[in-house]
C-alpha cells in the first residue's frame, strides 16, 4: 500500500536517508545504495512517529501482543511500534550473524517471547527478507510470528517471508549505482 497520503517517501528523501556508500547486505550482497533510516528519529522525530504510528495500524491487523525488532537497525523501530500497539518487545542480538544465530539480549526479552502467542518482526529496510527470515528462524519464534512490518520496502521482488508482510513505503531502490 502506497503512503501517497502522507509522502512519507518524499519526506525521507529529503533527509537524505538514501546514502551512496559501499556496503554488504544481510544476505551477502554486494551494494553501495543504504537506506539509512537509523538517523530519522533524531532528525525528525515527529516524522518517525508518523510512520512508527502507520506501521502500527497496518500490523494491528494482526493482533499481535509482542513486537520483536531485526537486531541492529530496526530495534528503534520496534520500540515506537510497540508503543503505539501498547505491546511489550523482546530484542534480540546476533550471536553470529553469518550464520543467522541469535540469541535474546536477556532473560526478560527470553521470557516476554515465550509468554507471547502472536508476535510481529519489525525491520527497518525489506530488500530480500533474509533478517526477517532469520528471526523467524530461530527455534523459540517459529510458530508465534504472524506477520512482518517493514518502514521501507525497497525490493522490486514480491518475495514475502512466508507470512504477511507490511510496510510503509514500497518503492524500487537499487543496490547499485553505476558510476
């Protein structure tokens, strides 16, 4: 669904959150076009609200009662979602990211994960599902996680992770530039 009502994408833009640098994706590829929406809230608080409030309502749907952010970049994310679904979260931090091996960042996020029934993925940027993938993976979320959010879906692949997936934005943006 696009977000034409609100130009979100526009918005960011005009953050310059779209950065040319090189980088490797969490699937392994090789790109030099980051969308880097970690900088938003301290930009724009009031923009990360609006959209940390849009992904709430698009994933409520789904009645979730825990909010579980891909580690690293969507953890602030996952916080305002949370906070607009008045749901708990449980982080979780990459034992080694490689191989996809997470571990919960404690006992409390352990326990919250374990008590929950639906759990949401929240991620900052979808380009080929991989983070997602590897969180629902992992073997005490597997048959709890109901759907994935996402502010930017940047993949011009419809490739969802084997359960709904929402976002704020849907727009083509390339791994690489030339030149």
């Amino acid at each position: 669904m696009a977000d034409s009502t609100f130009n979100f994408e526009s918005r960011l833009r005009g953050l310059e959150v779209i950065e040319s640098s090189p980088f490797i994706t969490a699937a392994g590829l090789l790109a030099n076009r980051k969308i880097n929406l970690e900088k938003v809230p301290r930009l724009d608080p009031q923009l990360a609200a609006e959209i940390a409030g849009i992904l709430a309502i698009r994933l409520s749907v789904y009645k979730p009662d825990l909010i579980i952010p891909v580690p690293a970049g969507a953890n602030r994310w996952g916080s305002e979602v949370s906070l607009h679904l008045k749901t708990k979260t449980a982080r979780l931090r990459w034992r080694d990211k490689q191989h996809g091996r997470l571990t919960f960042a404690s006992a409390t996020d352990r326990g919250n994960a374990l008590q929950a029934e639906r759990i949401a993925i929240i991620d900052d940027v979808f380009t080929t599902g991989s983070s997602i993938k590897k969180v629902i993976g992992h073997a005490e979320l597997t048959d709890k996680v109901v759907a994935a959010g996402v502010i930017w879906n940047r993949s011009p692949f419809l490739t969802e992770p084997d359960l709904p997936l929402v976002s704020v934005i849907d727009s083509f943006v390339p791994l690489k530039e030339d030149g």
